[in-house]
C-alpha cells in the first residue's frame, strides 16, 4: 500500500502524503517511501521543481505516527530524515510546502526543510516534543537559522502552537492562500523557478547552503565553487544575456 500519490505535470511533481486516518502522521515505510521518490525526483532530468502537500483539508502531516509506535512499529529511518526531506543534504531542485492543515513536529521540520512555503488560512505549526520528554533534532538546528533566537527558543522550549498569520510575520512561510487556491498558488511559484535557467538554480542551491555552512562570509565569497564553475561552463551562461540582449525568452539546455 502506498502512502503517498506522485503526479507530474511538465517539470513539476506534486507529492501529496496520504495517510488522512492518521492526519497523514508518518510512519517508518512512509518515510522510506517518501525518501525513494524525492530520490528519483533529483535523479530526473526532466523535473525541476517539487511541490509537497497533505490529503485532505486537515493536516499537511500531523508528525510522527505515535499510534504506530505504540503498537509497537519499527522506528527506523532512512539516512534522509523525515519524510525522506529533513536530512536530505545537497539538494539541487527546490521543493515547496504547500500546508493545507497541521503541521506539527515532524511535520513541521520538513516545511522548514522545503525551500518556500505556502499555507491556508487554518494551518497550524507547533513543535510539541519537550511536553512529550522528546526534542525536534532537525528544528533544534534548522529553527534558530530561520528565525530569531530568542523567538526560536520561544517554540522549542515551550511546544507552544501558532497559527498561518505568525508564521508569515516571522519568515516561515511565503504567502497564505485560500484553501481552494492553495495548490494553484503553489504551482505559480514553481513556475516562476521552472522559467529561470536550471543551472543557475542548482548553482543557487549549492552555494546558499554552503555558505550557511560557512560563518565567515568573507570566506565564503572566496570560495571557488565547482557548481559556479559548472555554470559557467554551460549554455544557459551565454543564453541568458544573449536573450535579454534580443528581447525574447531564454531557451535554456
């Protein structure tokens, strides 16, 4: 049985998890599921752009199947992470959260694990471990990248609950859409990176994440990086600037 539905239209896959009697929780055969497809998704060629989302009108993924572990279900993981998304190192394809519902725990480190974020009105984030005698592994360091410290805390330490509205005030999210156009509001962000050159956002990818790895930023900017090597070494280097010089659309390869 799967637990997730893949479709694919053009350059973009839509994941949707599907688990709806559990809120879509995740379970360990769901999490290496998930991780086999955004494997074949950074093999292919052919998508450039990941869209992840919850069935229903309920939950994006409510965490960890607590009810599975308690009837005594393997916790294992792949090397991954959650979902197969929050330790996936190395992306070069960015992947959008579109939050139709709850996302809490694990379900909210993959939101922070997703390059951009889209939520309804009613989503809800919460990171609940510390009033379970647990802690969110991923979001104790993802969170205080993303966030002020002392508001990162604010969520860590407390497992305090907080809706759409606060989560667009502080950075966590994009833009909040209408439960009915979420997914059409997502899918315009992806077109947006779909028309922009493939290696240049590869390229993008790379070195955003090593130079948060790198807290010297004068280092940073004199790295020499293979991925800039890369594109410049490409068509899409000359096409770029070629068709803004002829006033018409780039043709990338």
């Amino acid at each position: 049985m799967g637990f997730a539905t893949v479709t694919q239209d053009g350059a973009i896959l839509t994941v949707t998890i599907d688990r709806q009697e559990r809120l879509n929780a995740l379970h360990s055969p769901a999490h290496f599921e998930l991780s086999g497809i955004f494997d074949t998704f950074e093999r292919d060629p052919g998508l450039r752009v990941a869209i992840v989302t919850g069935a229903g009108q309920k939950a994006f993924c409510a965490g960890n199947d607590l009810k599975f572990q308690a009837e005594g279900g393997t916790l294992e993981r792949p090397a991954t992470g959650f979902a197969g998304l929050t330790k996936r190192i190395g992306r070069t394809k960015p992947i959008i959260a579109a939050i139709n519902g709850l996302a809490f725990g694990g379900g909210f480190e993959t939101v922070l694990s997703c390059d951009l974020a889209i939520a309804a009105p009613f989503s809800r984030f919460c990171l609940p471990e510390v009033n379970r005698g647990l802690v969110p592994m991923v979001a104790l360091h993802l969170l205080p990248r993303q966030l002020p410290m002392k508001v990162a805390k604010s969520l860590l330490l407390t497992g305090v609950e907080f809706g759409a509205e606060e989560a667009l005030r502080w950075g966590l999210i994009n833009e909040i859409s209408e439960a009915d156009s979420l997914m059409s509001v997502a899918r315009q962000w992806a077109d947006r990176i779909v028309s922009a050159s493939p290696v240049a956002v590869a390229t993008s990818m790379d070195i955003i994440e090593r130079g948060l790895a790198n807290p010297d930023i004068t280092a940073g900017f004199n790295t020499e990086y293979d991925s800039f090597k890369r594109l410049q070494a490409s068509d899409d280097f000359i096409e770029g600037p070629r068709a803004f010089a002829m006033k018409r659309k780039p043709q990338w390869r």
